[in-house]
C-alpha cells in the first residue's frame, strides 16, 4: 500500500518540474553542430552509396549524365538527399538517444515534448518534417516552429 502511494504522490510532482528553455546561443550551436556533421559526414556517405547504385543498377543513366551541362535530375536528387538526411539524422538520434544530437549532446541542451516526457518516434518525426518546411530557420527567433508544431521543447540538461 505504501509503494502504490509513494508511486502516485511521485506522478503528482512530475507535473510541477520546471525546465530551463534553452538559449539562443546553445540552440545556433545545436544547428551549427548538425548541420556540419550532416554536410560533410552524413551527406558525403549518402551521396557516395546513391552513386554506386546509380553505377551498378542504371549505368547508361550514370554515362548520360557524367558529360551534361543541365543536369537538373542531379540537383533534384541532390536535394532528396539532403531531406533524406535530415529526416533519417534527427529522427533517429532524437528518437534514439532520449532528444538527443550531436549538437545538443556538445551544448547540454535536449528535446522533450511540452509534457516533460520523453519524445516518441512520431514526435521525432514530426519535428524533423518540419524542420523541412521553407524559411523555419527564420522562426529560430522566437519559438522555432518544429518546437511549437509539435508541442516539444529544447531544455538545457546542464
């Protein structure tokens, strides 16, 4: 009896925990971070692996375009990459690894959903479709919108 009562009256004080928001400087450190880790590493691994298949299973397709000047289906493919990319990088690590990136891990900072809890995948998901949306850079000056889309947040953890 006395463990079922210490387990509610533990529920009751989870709804009361306070969270320091992020700042501003920690947030630009988190895109910073992720962004250079998704440039150079993640898209340069992605963009190697689309290149061979291209290669193996359609060779005439990979000879056609090695000598054009107007290659726009590269550039669209370039672009499915790079949401391919973010969509599989914050997905999977803020899923993954509790709200978690590279970039929060380096400035103590950590994703959570308004409620205090733990993000699940859909909330991962969710926030990193709209991390796709045009100009939600720009919404970084105030609440970003893949925060506010999504009922989730950006604490520090230290």
């Amino acid at each position: 009896m006395e463990q079922e009562y210490n387990s509610q009256q533990e529920n009751i004080f989870e709804d009361y925990i306070q969270y320091k928001i992020a700042a501003p400087g920690q947030r630009f450190v988190n895109w910073l971070v992720d962004n250079l880790l998704m440039s150079f590493g993640l898209s340069y691994v992605t963009s190697a692996l689309v290149d061979i298949l291209i290669e193996k299973f359609f060779p005439a397709f990979a000879m056609s375009i090695a000598f054009r000047q107007d290659a726009w289906d590269i550039l669209l493919l370039s672009y499915a990459i790079g949401f391919f990319n973010y969509l599989v990088y914050y997905t999977i690590c803020e899923k993954a690894f509790k709200g978690y990136t590279l970039g929060k891990l380096i400035s103590g900072t950590r994703a959570i959903r308004d409620d205090g809890k733990e993000l699940t995948f859909r909330d991962a998901l969710l926030r990193s479709l709209t991390r796709l949306v045009p100009f939600e850079i720009f919404s970084g000056f105030g609440k970003p919108w893949h925060d506010s889309w999504t009922n989730t947040q950006v604490i520090q953890v230290r």
